[in-house]
C-alpha cells in the first residue's frame, strides 16, 4: 500500500506550500520575497532504474561515466533533472521544462507521458545523445529513444536545448517553468554545462513513478 504522505496530492501541497509560503509579505514590511524553489532530490528507485536502464542498453550506451536522470514525479519548480557521476556517485540537480502536451493546463506537475508524432509530449525512458547543432533555439543536441515508450524522439526532433521560459526567474514570476513541444528544455545558464557533460553516447534517463 502507497503511503499517503508520498501521493502527488499531499506532496503538491507542501511544495505549493514551501513555493507560494515565500510570497507572503513580510510582518511589517511591503516587499514580498522570493519563492523558495524545493530542494534537489534523486530517489534511490529512480536511481537504480537509471542504472537498470544502462545495462539494459549497454550496447548503446558507450560513455558511461555519467547520467542525466530526470524524475517527472517532481514539478517543474524543482531540480529534478540530475546529472549522476556514476563513480562517485556525486549528483548535480538542474531545472528542466517539460513537454505542454503532457501538462495541458500548465500545472507545472508531469500529466502524462506519449510517444506520439504531434503530441507536444515529454517521453519517457531511455535516451542515447547524439550529435550537436545548432537550430530554432540555438546550440542543441540530438537525443534518440531506446525504449517503445520514446522511440519516436528523433522523428518528433526532441532535443536537448535552452529556453528562456526554462529560467530561474520564471519560477520567482509564475511559480513553474514554461513547456516545451516535448524537449529537455534548461535555462540558458545551465545549457552549457549539459552540453558539455552530457556529450555523445551518454544516457538520459526519464521516468514518472507514481502514475496515479
């Protein structure tokens, strides 16, 4: 049996809480603060599916030194893309906007996930890098899917690239990040060092574990 404590339901009220608490005036004052943003998080089961993911794909995966794991279980308030040095086992936590497909009504929490051509939707499992390039939004890397789930990423171009709505500050203004057509889409200040950590044959790995 789930515990409750950890349903999306409770867990978006104590994120809310912690985003929207920072808002209050403070007592005396007319200045509102910040948002508070939650802190980084990577879950050992989304941990050990990534590594899971890795194996299974080992053929494909040539660089194994680090992972980009992304937990969709998180909102897009929250560092919940988080690049895993696989030896050490030191973690480095990055925002990330997900696809408007799979949030509709731009809630800033992961609805659903799909595969399909048109869709505007985030996939999940697990990705390979590819190639970099440059178009529509700039420096950009490839990114093809290994799984049934996601291996329509690179007719549906979803790529890694930065975008203003993916910023920090969106956060501070609106409470959430922008959507993307379905893209991990990173501020631009945290694109270089995606570019250059997660270069080609390295794996991403996305998941949602709790589905309800």
């Amino acid at each position: 049996m789930r515990n409750i404590i950890d349903t999306p339901v409770n867990r978006r009220g104590l994120l809310g809480a912690g985003i929207f608490g920072g808002l209050a005036l403070a007592a005396g004052g007319t200045s509102i603060a910040a948002p508070l943003i939650p802190a980084p998080r990577l879950r050992p089961e989304v941990r050990a599916r990534a590594l899971a993911a890795m194996s299974r794909h080992i053929g494909r995966i040539k660089v194994r030194d680090l992972i980009g794991i992304c937990d969709f279980d998180d909102p897009s308030s929250a560092p919940r893309f988080h690049l895993l040095d696989v030896a050490s086992g030191k973690v480095d936590s990055l925002l990330v906007a997900h696809g408007r497909g799979s949030d509709p009504s731009h809630t800033g929490w992961l609805q659903k996930f799909s595969n399909a051509p048109g869709s505007a939707a985030s996939s999940s499992g697990a990705f390979v890098t590819a190639e970099e390039y440059y178009g529509n939004h700039g420096r950009s890397r490839r990114i093809d899917g290994l799984d049934p789930t996601n291996s329509n990423a690179r007719a549906r171009a979803v790529v890694i690239h930065g975008a203003w709505y993916a910023e920090r500050k969106m956060i501070a203004q609106h409470g959430k990040l922008g959507r993307s057509e379905g893209c991990f889409a990173f501020g631009e200040s945290d694109l270089a060092q995606v570019m250059a950590r997660l270069g080609p044959g390295r794996l991403i790995y996305a998941d949602k574990l709790d589905r309800a």
